[in-house]
C-alpha cells in the first residue's frame, strides 16, 4: 500500500541531478520516512544501537518483500544495512557511538563506494588516495556505479570509501577502508558542514530507473579510517558478502512479483478452446503456459529456500556458542554465498523473460510492467561481482583452495537428506532418484577438476562457470527434496492447508523432472575440459 505504489512512477520518471541535488519519483520520500518509523531498517542490528536483534533469517524475508514492491528503492535500504554491518565488526567505538545510532534508524543512509572508471572490478588497480591528517584522512579521488550515493531522502548518507594510504602496499594488500560522510557530524551527533563529497553525474541504465546510480567525486573529503590500515579489502567484504546473499534475495523477489504478474495475466487473458473444442479458456489452461509457470514457481520456491537456509547458516555463524560451530557454519555460509548469489540471480533472468513472454505481445509492452521486471533484473548477475567473479571464487577460493574438503561436507549432507526420505512415495522416491544421480556427477566432475587443474592452468576458470551452475541446481534440488518430504507428512497428517502442500509437492516433482537434469548437462561440459574454450586466436574471434 506505501512502496509498491511508487514503482511505476520510479521506472517512468526515475531520478535526476538538478543544481546540484538528486531529484526522486513521486512518493519515494513519504514511502521512506513510514518504513523508518516502522523500524525495519533496524531489524537484524544490535539493540545497542537502536536495533532490535533479530536474526537474518527474520530480516531477510521482511527484505524480500520489500524489493519484490519496489526493486529500485528498495536498494537504499540494503546499501546501508550492509555499511551497518561493517560498521558494527569493523570500526572502533567512536566511530560506532557517533554513527550507527543514527544509520541503524535509517536517518542516515550507506553506501559502498568500490568501483573506479579505469579498474572496474579490478581493486588491485584502485587510485583513490587517503592522505593522513591530524585527527582524519583526506580522501581525494573518483568513484563510478555508486548506487544510492546522492539524495535528499536522509539527513546523511555515510560513504564506505576503498582508497589507498601514501605508503601502501601496491594491489589489494594495500587498500584501506573509510568512512566518508556527506555532512560532518559533530560530536554531540549533530550536523557540520558539507563535506567534499560532489556527485559529478548519474548513470542513464537499461533498468532500476528509480535508483541513484552516481559518479562521485571525492575532492580531499574528511574520512575515518574503518579497521586496521590496509585490510580495507577484508572489511569490504563484510558488506560484500552479505551484499552477495542480499543479491540472491533481490532475484528471488523481483522473479516473485513477475511470476504474480504473469499468473494473473494467465488467469485473465482469454484465448483459444479446450482441446475438444469445447469454449473459450484463459491462457492457464494451455500446457505450455502451465509449463512456463511451473518453471517459475518450481524455481522461485528452491531459490528462496537456498537463500533462506544460507541465511540461517549465517545466524549460527555468528550466533553458536562454541567456536568450533561458528567455523562449520561460516565454511558453509563462504561455499553458498557465490552460488547462492550466481545461480539465483542467473535464474532470475531466465525467469523475468518467461513472465514477459507469458504476456506474449502485451509483454513487449512497456505499460503492462512486465518488461520492467525483465529490465531491473539484468543488473543482478553483474553487481557485487559479476557471475565470472562468483564462478571464479566458488571454484578458487572455495573449492580448490580446501582440495573440495568443504563441498564434501555439503554432498554428505545431502546425502543424509537423500536417506531419510520416504520413498514409499512416488513422487519421493522419484525425486530421490534424481538427486542421487545428481551427486554422482557432482563427486565425478569435482574428480575431474582435482584431477586436473594442475596440469592445465586454464581448466578452472574454463569451467567454473557451468560448476557454479551446477551446484546451484543441485542445491536447489536439496532444498526440493527437503520441502517435498515436509509436503508429504503435512499431506499425510491432514493438515489444515492441504492445499498448499499439494501445490508444493507437484512444484517439488516438476523441479527434479524438469530441472535438476541440468546437473548432468553442467556435469558433462565441465568434464571436456578447456580446450576448446582456448582454441581460437584472438583475431579468430
């Protein structure tokens, strides 16, 4: 009734710069100021600081939801709660005491400022400059892709500033971390002067039209060192990682709000006959259309389970008593996070176009608002690092970099699900089949990869893209597995919404006969290697 409203109008009108000031669609501001009141922003932070301590697999549902309502101005409530996090791991009590108070209500906004025009995603080629002053640093350089990075929603908006100190290591050791405010905040919490913070232009995008994409200049700005020197990369990745599962959250919810769209649609729109002959029916009764929509809900509903349990692994990370927990459930939350954020957002844009081409024509069509949800979709697999980047760290950092030690442990979790279903079910027992077969060309592709990726420099990168892939739709068939076995004792123990089980348990079924046989098509690419990958010379491209 508040945020969903503005979406329309934030695709169409979009924001501007004028003068100087970052102008916002109709109803944005009205649509903040009640979620900030309500408290939301506040949800998974500390009490000390005016949050209240929930868990992530609480805040990350209440997130879903609003994105799925307004995916462009949802993005300036995620940009700041994870600075928050940072904020809360990273910086010393002064700096918590002055600022968080403040960012945790939402009064003050965050950002993450990473991206430069000549290094892109390559950090190690930063040239942002922190030159150390008495009590604080001079930030002087530019930054490009910074969404949110101006507006007049909040009283301040606090910039996580990646710049180098003057005698810094060179590449990524080197990069320290800062905060950067808009307005100087004096020490009894009021607001200074403006700081040499300028937004020079924003960027004209394919979508999220209601979402301040800035170019920011720093012009010797006043900024405060966040953690120690040099381990800014380290600190960033505290927002970037959970960036990344809010990223897999994003292409849950925009997929969400267009397959509502397209279903209704399907409901409403009337053409052709029933096979008979018989009269006229809407489009739902078409089995291609069924198709389509089976697709998307049967993907919707394991994708939103797979975030949802990384979320949970994240709470017991950070959560479980011994320290020996913590580390079980982090290893798990560092192998799902490129995945969680690579398949879910890949699938997003699978999804987005079956919504639109359910519309059929109408979908080609700008004012039905199918083609905005395809649109603001596209960005999902390129920001908080592109799905390469996500492949590539899945496959590098996490899988050879423990010789596959922690996705073994995945496979025999799994396999412990696979053991205790109950397949004197059909539907179980084929389910069951499926992802077993799935397991067994996971084990002989991760083999193949062991195998071989010491003998030939480029095989990782050559195929960490459909590994990726791969394990996403494995996993996704796990959580399948899980949600359909919970459907059959529901079902079986006459629960109230039986219904509702139903329909999951059909949606469980469609999953692993039509997608989960993906695994082995992944599995096979992934075992010819890269020499055709490699073959070509570059003028023979």
């Amino acid at each position: 009734e508040v945020i969903a409203p503005t979406n329309v109008d934030g695709d169409r009108y979009g924001v501007s710069l004028k003068n100087g000031v970052v102008e916002v669609p109709p109803g944005y501001q009205e649509a903040y100021d009640e979620y900030i009141q309500g408290g939301w922003n506040g949800l998974g932070f500390k009490p000390e600081f005016g949050g209240q301590g929930l868990p992530a697999i609480i805040a990350l549902p209440v997130n879903e939801i609003m994105m799925a309502a307004n995916f462009s101005w949802s993005h300036l409530a995620l940009l700041s709660q994870a600075a928050i996090r940072a904020m809360e791991i990273h910086a010393n009590d002064e700096l918590k005491n002055l600022y968080l108070p403040k960012m945790v209500s939402g009064k003050f906004s965050g950002t993450m400022v990473l991206t430069e025009p000549q290094a892109g995603s390559d950090l190690a080629a930063l040239n942002t400059t922190a030159e150390p002053e008495e009590q604080h640093y001079k930030i002087t350089g530019q930054k490009i892709f910074i969404t949110w990075g101006d507006h007049e929603l909040t009283d301040n908006i606090i910039h996580m500033v990646l710049a180098r100190l003057p005698d810094a290591p060179e590449g990524v050791k080197g990069i320290s971390l800062f905060l950067v405010p808009k307005y100087l905040v004096n020490a009894d919490g009021s607001l200074g002067k403006r700081n040499r913070v300028e937004t020079v232009s924003l960027e004209h995008k394919l979508g999220i039209h209601g979402c301040a994409t800035c170019v920011m200049n720093y012009d010797a700005a006043e900024g405060y060192l966040v953690g120690q020197p040099n381990q800014g990369l380290a600190c960033m990745f505290t927002m970037m990682n959970d960036a990344r599962i809010g990223v897999g959250n994003e292409s849950v919810a925009i997929a969400e709000r267009s397959y509502q769209q397209a279903l209704a649609y399907a409901k409403d729109r009337i053409q052709g006959t029933t096979h008979d002959g018989g009269k006229r029916v809407s489009i739902i009764h078409h089995p291609d259309v069924r198709r389509m929509l089976l697709t998307m809900k049967s993907q919707i509903e394991v994708m939103r389970a797979m975030v949802y349990s990384t979320a949970a692994e994240l709470d017991y990370s950070r959560k479980s008593e011994s320290t020996e927990d913590q580390k079980r459930h982090g290893d798990r939350v560092d192998l799902m996070t490129p995945i969680v954020k690579g398949w879910c957002s890949e699938v997003c844009q699978e999804l987005t176009s079956i919504g639109l081409q359910i519309h059929g024509g109408m979908g080609y069509i700008e004012e039905t608002g199918a083609a905005q949800h395809f649109r603001d979709a596209r960005i999902t697999t390129i920001y908080e690092g592109t799905t390469g980047i996500q492949a590539n760290d899945l496959v590098g950092r996490k899988i050879l970099k423990d010789k596959g030690l922690a996705l073994q442990t995945l496979l025999q979790d799994i396999e412990l699900t696979i053991s205790e279903l109950d397949t004197s079910h059909s539907i179980i027992a084929q389910i069951e089949d499926e992802l077993s077969e799935s397991i067994e060309t996971v084990r002989a592709s991760l083999n193949y990869l062991m195998n071989h990726y010491q003998d030939d420099q480029h095989l990782a990168g050559a195929v960490s893209y459909n590994f990726l892939m791969m394990l996403g739709t494995l996993t996704a068939g796990w959580q399948a597995a899980r949600s359909a076995q919970i459907a059959v004792q529901q079902i079986q123990s006459g629960a109230s919404d039986g219904e509702f089980y139903e329909s999951k348990l059909v949606s469980c079924q469609f999953f692993a006969e039509q997608i989960l046989p993906k695994v082995h098509a992944y599995g096979k690419s992934i075992r010819t290697g890269s020499a055709a990958t490699m073959a070509l010379s570059e003028d023979q491209f």
